[in-house]
C-alpha cells in the first residue's frame, strides 16, 4: 500500500480563509456561534484529530464567528446517545458510527456487509452510491450529513487461535452494531453489546472475549494487553459520519453554511487519506506489542464469506428498494 501524503485541514482552511477574506468580513455576525460537537472515540483516535482539524478549519474560514468544541471519548453524550442530542437540539453537531442506526432504518448498515467491500476504493464508490439516501433519510430526520470517513478493513480479535467458525462457539464477542450482532450470531458466538469507550473494561474484565474491528481500535486501546490473536479479514470497511441539527444549520447565513460545507469537504478527504495510510502501520503496531497477528485461514474465510452473502441478502430484504437501488449503483460504477 502506497503512503498517501497528510492533509492538513488547518493549512487547507488557511489558505481558503486568505483567498476570501474579503467577502467573510461581509457575512461575519456580531456575536460568534459555539457549537459543541460530541465524539465517540478517544482524542487519540485520527476520527477525533480529524474532526478537530475540521472545528478548527471552520473557525479559522469563518472567521471566528463560528467555534466548533469537539468533546472526545464520549466525554459530553455517550456513543449511542450522540444522534438522539443533535436530532433534539442538545448538540449541535456530532459524530457517530453510521450503521449504528440499522435499526432505525436498514440502510444505514450499507457499509457493514461482510466481502461487499475490502479495499478503500470499493469503499468509496460504495459511499457514494449509497450518499443521497443517506442525505434524503438524514433530512428528514432533522439532520444534515456533512462528512463521512471510513475505518481500515475490519479484522477478528480473539484471546485464542481460531481456525474456522467451529472454534468461535460460545466466546463472549463485543457487538457495536446490528452486524456486529448478527454475525456473532451466525458464528455462535454471544453478542454483547459494548460502545468503544468501554472496550477496555469489557475486555479486561471477561464481559468480551473477543470482537471485530480495524487496527486502530485495537491500538487506540491497547488491545494486546487481554487478546492475544488479530486475524486479518478485511471484512467490511464501516463509516463515521458528522451530521448537524437542521434548525442550528439553518440559523446559519448562507456564507457560513458553504464555508462548512467547503470544511466538511476537505474533512472527508483528510480523514480518508489519514486511515488510508494508518491501515497498515495499526497491524504491524499489534504485532510489535505482541499480538500474534496473521491472514484467516481458508476455511475461514470461505466460511465467512457464506455468512457474508446471508448478510447481504438479509440486508436486501429489510431495506428494500433504497437498498437494492445503492447496490446497483455500485455495482454498476
């Protein structure tokens, strides 16, 4: 995998705010907005610094009539309440796992279907073919969808070798998601439900035994302090999206939202750049701290991608036309 240069959002939105200094001073209000923006993941984590970089994109190209505060580790909402606060005007804005909400509505776990995708630029069309419903469904729900990044492929943590689905039978496995949930399921594992911020304890305390996730999430939480086993599968490549309270968007003037707009741009492309080059160096950090880190077997694999077609198909049947409607526009990208 090549090295993709960083993107620096705050010398991106310099230079944007030093092209158009002119017309921000025409639409700077008296008094600056502050919005809080909750997040999920650890400050650590490059969704987190990327959605500083775009807080502080946003400041500097507004020119300072609107701050964006991004309140990390779930420090303000918890993980699973961060869309609940922004639909009801608690926050703002914020940040959340996009497929988190399946069952709110199938469509959103479009990017949680094992072997769909595997590598970043499947990933890509994928989000692109699913955005507009995405953007549809959002508004109404009183949300604006203004970034989406994606994590590194997702691979298997175990505290034991595991060969083949035979082994999985019965270990506790963290579910952060109705995927999640159903391929424990399908594996014979038991689901339980744990948010990010809490994978420590659960993992060090027996409440988990295992889980799938990028290379990041392993590293975040230094993982290899309770697991022993990261396989590579390259399962599915999920999405963290930001999104903004409809009424606090359009209290906005019209300058302001297209400066965000332009932000929210360059955020998607920097954090894609950024966990484009991480995805690689998170594995060989698990390694490094002693984690046995090695590609599924074959049996595996084959005995995953047989999940992953039920998955789909499952998929297909509870999100209807929207869903069959993304899959043909990806699939005929």
């Amino acid at each position: 995998m090549s090295i993709l240069p960083i993107v620096s959002l705050r010398r991106l939105g310099r230079v944007l705010v030093a092209l158009s200094t002119l017309s921000l001073l025409a639409f700077a209000p008296a008094h600056a907005q502050k919005w809080d923006m909750p997040m999920a993941y650890a400050d650590s984590n490059y969704h987190t610094q990327n959605g500083k970089d775009f807080a502080e994109a946003i400041r500097v190209a507004t020119g300072g009539a609107l701050e964006v505060v991004v309140h990390g580790g779930g420090s303000l909402f918890k993980g699973n309440e961060i869309k609940r606060a922004v639909q009801t005007g608690q926050a703002p804005i914020g940040e959340r796992l996009l497929s988190s909400h399946q069952n709110e509505n199938a469509v959103f776990g479009f990017d949680s279907i094992p072997f769909l995708v595997s590598t970043f630029e499947e990933s890509e069309k994928l989000w692109q073919a699913a955005r507009p419903t995405i953007e549809r469904i959002l508004i109404d729900q009183n949300l604006v969808l203004l970034y989406s990044v994606p994590w590194p492929g997702q691979g298997l943590y175990f505290n034991q070798e595991v060969s083949s689905i035979a082994d999985m039978k019965g270990i506790k496995f963290r579910a952060y998601n109705p995927a999640t949930s159903r391929l424990a399921e399908l594996t014979g594992m038991q689901p339980v439900q744990i948010e990010a911020a809490e994978l420590t304890q659960a993992l060090s305390t027996g409440v988990a035994e295992a889980f799938v996730s990028s290379g990041s999430t392993g590293y975040d939480r230094k993982v290899w302090e309770q697991l022993g086993y990261f396989y590579e599968v390259n399962a599915w490549m999920p999405r963290n999206y930001v999104f903004v309270n409809k009424d606090a968007w359009n209290d906005l003037d019209e300058g302001q939202r297209n400066m965000v707009k332009g932000m929210a741009m360059l955020a998607e492309s920097a954090g894609t750049a950024r966990a484009h080059q991480l995805a690689d160096w998170y594995v060989t950090q698990l390694a490094a701290n002693g984690m046995k880190v090695q590609m599924a077997h074959d049996d595996l694999r084959a005995q995953l991608k047989e999940i992953g077609q039920t998955m789909l198909d499952e998929w297909l049947e509870s999100a209807g036309e929207d869903g069959k409607a993304i899959l043909e526009a990806y699939r005929n990208m």
